[in-house]
C-alpha cells in the first residue's frame, strides 16, 4: 500500500518499475547518470529490483530522459523490452490465474508488489471491455511516459494466458499525440487513438473470460502462499486510494462518496472517518484532484473547453469558468495560452 497518506511524496514503488531503463538509454544514445543524480537516484539503487524507491523520482526520471533524448516514447520502449518475469513474484501467481479478468483483479490485490501508484477500473460495456488505467500522483505536470509504460505493459499480460498474437481492440490515451507511431503499433499491434477520454486498452469481453490453458490451481497456490508471506513495506493510505478512485470516476460523473466507498469494499461513514483521519475530507479530495485534472486537459488543445469542463464534472462551461478563476486566478482561455507560449509538455514535437 502507499507509504505516507501525501501521494506522490511518499509514495514508494519497486525499483523493478524502472526494469529495462539503462537499456532504453542505451540504445538512445543516453549517459543517465547525471539525471539520476538529479533526482536522487543511482545506477546501484535501481539495479536492485525490489529496492523501494519514490513514485515521483521515478516519474520525473522518465519525463526528462524522454526530453534529454529527444524521443516521446521512451516509457512505451521500456514497457516493449518488458517480460512477465520482471513482475517479480507475482509474474507466477499472474500466469497461473484462471481467466485474465482474475488476473487483472489480483494485480489489483497485490498492487503494492507493482506500482501504488498505479489505479485500474475494468468496467463491461456489452461485447467490450474498457481496462482503464491512471497514475496518479500530487504535483506532477506530466505523467506521459509513466502512462504510456503502465499501459503499455498490459499487453504482456494479455499475451501471457491467451496467446502471442494478441491485441486489443483499441488503446486510447488522453495525451496528446507526438513523433513516430511506429513503436505503438509494435507494441499494441493497432494504431493508438490519442486525446481520448481515458487511457487503456478495449478488448472483447470474451477475452475477459477466456480460460487459462496453461493455469495450474497448484502453482498458483504455492505462489499466492509466497506472495502472501513476504513482509509490508511502509502503511496503508486510505488517502492514496481514494485519490486514485477520484482520478478513475471523475471523468465518468461518477466520483460520488457512495460509488467510492462501494468499490473500496467500505460504508459511506467509514470511509469518511478514515480520510478525516488522515487530515483530509472527501470533498477536498475531489477538489484536489479536480485541480490537478484541470491543468493537465488545459494543456491539450485539442481539448474543446467545453469539453474539459464536462471531464471536471461540470454541466456548462460558464461554472466551470468561474470554479477555475477561483482556483487558479485566471480564466482557462488565459492560462492555456500561457501553457502554449511557455512550452509546457506535451506541447513540443519530440521524434
């Protein structure tokens, strides 16, 4: 679980998310060493997959490796030379699971061996199924490789219990879209549709459901046993957790406390009192995300306003205009010109 309840600060991950990153360097033409240096990294601390290491130290080393080299797909790259074995532990317990839809859930369960960082909703929509999929953490302006490495290892999974020729339906990102296609295509084997109103994967709902030809209820057993026995690290954030359900539901109009405290397994009261607890209210919460939300689809012009205002929860664009004022000081028209002339990112064309 999350290590402090102020995600993206103390948020803690394993230094296998990074699995793969020298390599990628590598082949770029990339010496990292001096912006390891500047986020407080090292080669050594890194090398050790199951070394802890701050969310945000990641995040920021693979926004400015991908502006150091020039090349906007560098988290999809590492997600390409990725192998279920560098899951760790639970790559054993994933390949044994029944169906893949258990196996999504049971990423879910064992979150804290992967990314906490990381929230996942799969939600049916008749003979498709969305897996949408977020990285969530406090104070971040870009969040794009991150993204496009979480989602781009789903694949893997997929392709693990049914099969190597594999894709999805469709892959959708929120960002905008930026230099070659071609590594996309490599690694979902469908074009990518960007400034979408989610990032994941669709897939047929059969695929959900498919059974596992290779599953062994024993193998899983033994692993789950494993997995089960290793030790904590850090304590659970109720705060993180919200905040990642928020980031998943806002968009969908459906952030409600009732919704969230359902799909957290919680009553209504409980989960209030827990986030009270922590220093917070549900209803700060929903306005911190809704912040952080704002400036990220601000920066994408091919966002319409009124359509930014409707992922934020609002039903005409003039409340919203007054609810961002009031948060930001200026009007949204004004802070995305200023976001164009200063060159924020995702604004420049890398290759």
């Amino acid at each position: 679980m999350a290590k402090s309840a102020v995600p993206g600060v103390g948020t803690h991950v394993r230094a296998a998310v990074l699995s793969h990153y020298f390599e990628v360097a590598q082949q770029l033409g990339l010496n990292p060493q001096g912006l390891l240096r500047k986020v407080g990294l090292s080669r050594a601390l890194i090398s050790a997959p199951a070394q802890h290491i701050p969310v945000a130290a990641v995040v920021d080393l693979l926004e400015a490796s991908a502006a150091a080299t020039g090349c906007c797909t560098f988290g999809l790259r590492m997600a390409e030379a990725r192998q279920l074995a560098d899951f760790g532990p639970i790559s054993l317990l994933l390949s044994h699971q029944p169906t893949l839809r258990v196996a999504l859930n049971t990423i879910v369960q064992y979150r804290h061996l992967l990314n906490e960082s990381l929230a996942m909703f799969i939600e049916d929509a008749g003979k498709t199924t969305l897996i949408r999929e977020e990285v969530v953490i406090e104070g971040h302006q870009s969040i794009r490789q991150a993204t496009e490495l979480a989602v781009g290892v789903l694949p893997l999974i997929f392709r693990a219990l049914l099969g190597k020729q594999w894709h999805p339906q469709a892959v959708h990102f929120a960002h905008a879209p930026m230099g070659d296609l071609q590594v996309y295509r490599r690694v979902f084997r469908c074009s990518p549709q960007f400034d979408s109103e989610f990032n994941g994967l669709v897939c047929p709902t059969s695929d959900m459901d498919q059974p596992n030809r290779e599953a062994d209820a024993a193998l899983a057993g033994y692993a789950q046993s494993f997995i089960d026995a290793l030790p904590r690290w850090g304590q659970s954030s109720i705060v993180l957790e919200v905040r990642k359900s928020i980031y998943l539901l806002l968009p969908m109009g459906r952030a409600s406390v009732d919704q969230i405290a359902q799909g957290l397994g919680m009553h209504v009261r409980t989960l209030q009192r827990k986030v009270e607890e922590s220093g917070k209210t549900f209803s700060a919460l929903v306005d911190e995300v809704r912040r952080e939300l704002a400036q990220h689809y601000i920066r994408n012009t091919s966002y319409p306003l009124g359509r930014v205002a409707e992922q934020l929860g609002y039903a005409n664009q003039s409340s919203f205009t007054r609810w961002f004022i009031a948060q930001f000081g200026a009007t949204p028209t004004t802070l995305r010109s200023q976001a164009l002339t200063d060159g924020q990112p995702g604004t420049r064309q890398l290759v």
